[in-house]
C-alpha cells in the first residue's frame, strides 16, 4: 500500500523541522510547500528517508499552484504562522485569516481525510490583540468551510531552534537588568516541540475529529519562574524589574521598530492574559497524548551555549574536572 501523502505548509520552521521526522519515519510521504527551495531545500530534505520527502516551490498565496498538489494529497497541515507583522503582505490577517481559510476550502474541494491547523492557546481572552483575533477568525473561517478539521492550540512551543527560549537566554545573557512585564506573573505551560507533534501524528493516525484541542505542557510556569529557570541554568545573575504599563508600552514601541522585534505592543497586550488551558475544549491529555518534557529538563541540554566556557561548562567536564582534583 502506498504511503498516505501528507501536505505541509510551514515545514522549514521550528515544529516542522520535528513533524517531518516524525511522519517520515512512520512511513508517510510529505509535500512541503516553501518559498524558496535554494534557501530551505536541502534542510527540509534532510529531516526524513529519501523518497518520503518532496519539496515544492510556491507563493503561498499563489492559489492556482497550490491547488494542484491537493489533488493527489490526503491530509494537509498547516504550521503557518507570525509573532510580528512585517511589510510585503505579512500581516496577522493575511497569514492567520485569508491563507487558512484558502486552505480550507481547498480540503472541501479535493475532499481530503483531514486538515489540521496550528493556531494558539488563549485566543479567545485576548480580544484587544490583532495577533490573537486574527488567529479566531482564522478558526472560524476554516470550520466554517471544512468539516474534517481539527485545531491545535499550543501554549509557548520550545525546543533548541525555537524563539523563545533561546532569545530569552540571550537576553539574559547580555541584560544586567530585566523587565517583568504585569510582575511577571503572567501563567505558561510550556510544550516542547517534540510533545507536540506527538499529539500532530496521533491525531492524524487515529482519526481523532475533535474540532479544537487545547495542547499544554506537564507544568504551570510564570514568566518570572521561566526567567528564573533560564537564569539558573545559563548560571547568571539579573535584577528581575517589574515594568510600570506605561513604561512597558513606551519600551515595546522601541522594540517593535527593530528589524526582528524583541517585544511589540500587540506580544506586550498578549502578556496580560495566562496562556494555560481553558476549560471549554479538550487538552491534549483527554485525547490520550499527555505532554512528558518538563522545561527545565529540555533547555539544560542546550543551554550550555550561554554560559561561560559553552560545552565546557557541561556536568560531562565538570565532573571530569574534579575527578582530576581528587
């Protein structure tokens, strides 16, 4: 029988850097669509077997190309996303509203088996955020359109190639102080990446049909405990600031203006809401895939790259180095 073709949308990022693996190696063929082959080719060739993995190059909202491969695939996902809006038609409604939905109705008109959509914990509290509010029109729009869908809600996805772990490492690297925006106490769960494409393949190989998933990690963490953990593990010491609001706006509009946006006012209106479950859908658990990487755990086996001495600083040449001593 041949191997059930999946197409992917987003493949080069973070969490599909990890699906890829995981589908391959479970014999399904992918098709991932990217912009631009000569920049994300050859890194998405490697992630799986040869001849499980065929590249595809396409405006994504270049409908008439990206219709065709709908027609020989059996279930798409879409990991498409942005924290920032650029210039260029990037913005929140483009990529979070108008492309899922195109989708959508291209799952409804080649009548594949299922599509599965990443979108975002805590959505439905953030009404005074565009990210937030262009991500439930999102969802709308494609349920709206496509029966067969299931929505993924992640809280904070980590990993070693994420953006939010690294980032916050480096800041706390190089900051003497940092701010804690609402005192931090903003409430995680944070998922490591591998967490989540474990519930991605469940759904897909067991034909779950819930509509919404809520997906979380095993822990409840606030932004201060995450910046204390980090802290730790990179072996530094920093002032914890709370940030007044008004400080705190006047900051992110700084920030916003730089190329790759450290904070933005729209991420600093997010920050205001918990970013755990809500009680309305079923969390990854219920579905039989509860999460099994703990934060702190995951980031130790990178962190080493921001504290002194880089992979010297590990507990493999610490330990080495005091057997010498003895």
């Amino acid at each position: 029988m041949n191997p059930k073709n999946c197409l992917i949308f987003g493949g080069s990022g973070q969490i599909g850097s990890f699906l890829i693996r995981k589908l391959t190696k479970n014999n399904i063929k992918v098709t991932v669509v990217t912009r631009n082959t000569h920049q994300k080719g050859l890194k998405i060739k490697t992630q799986g077997n040869a001849g499980y993995i065929d590249v595809k190059e396409s405006n994504i909202f270049d409908e008439k190309k990206i219709e065709k491969l709908f027609s020989e695939a059996d279930y798409c996902i879409n990991l498409i996303g942005i924290l920032y809006e650029k210039k260029r038609g990037n913005t929140f409604k483009n990529i979070h509203t108008i492309f899922p939905t195109i989708l959508a109705k291209l799952c409804k008109k080649y009548n594949l088996k299922q599509f599965i959509h990443i979108s975002a914990l805590g959505i439905n509290e953030a009404i005074d955020s565009k990210y937030a509010i262009s991500k439930l029109e999102g969802e709308n729009n494609i349920l709206d359109n496509f029966s067969k869908t299931t929505i993924l809600r992640p809280s904070v996805v980590f990993s070693n190639s994420d953006n939010f772990s690294t980032q916050f490492m480096t800041l706390l690297n190089r900051l003497p102080i940092f701010p804690l925006y609402y005192s931090g106490n903003t409430k995680f769960m944070p998922i490591h990446c591998s967490d989540l494409t474990d519930i991605i393949y469940h759904v897909l190989s067991n034909k779950i049909e819930t509509k919404i998933i809520e997906c979380v990690g095993p822990e409840v963490l606030s932004f201060k405990e995450i910046l204390q953990i980090l802290l730790s593990l990179i072996d530094k010491k920093r002032f914890l600031v709370p940030f007044p609001l008004p400080i705190a706006k006047l900051s992110a509009k700084f920030f916003q203006l730089l190329p790759k946006p450290l904070l933005t006012v729209d991420q600093l209106k997010l920050l205001k809401y918990d970013n755990i479950p809500s009680g309305k859908y079923k969390t990854n658990s219920e579905i039989g895939v509860p999460s099994k990487l703990f934060f702190r755990n995951e980031v130790k086996k990178y962190s080493f790259m921001w504290r002194d001495g880089g992979e010297f600083s590990t507990e493999k040449y610490n330990t080495k180095s005091l057997n010498e001593k003895s």
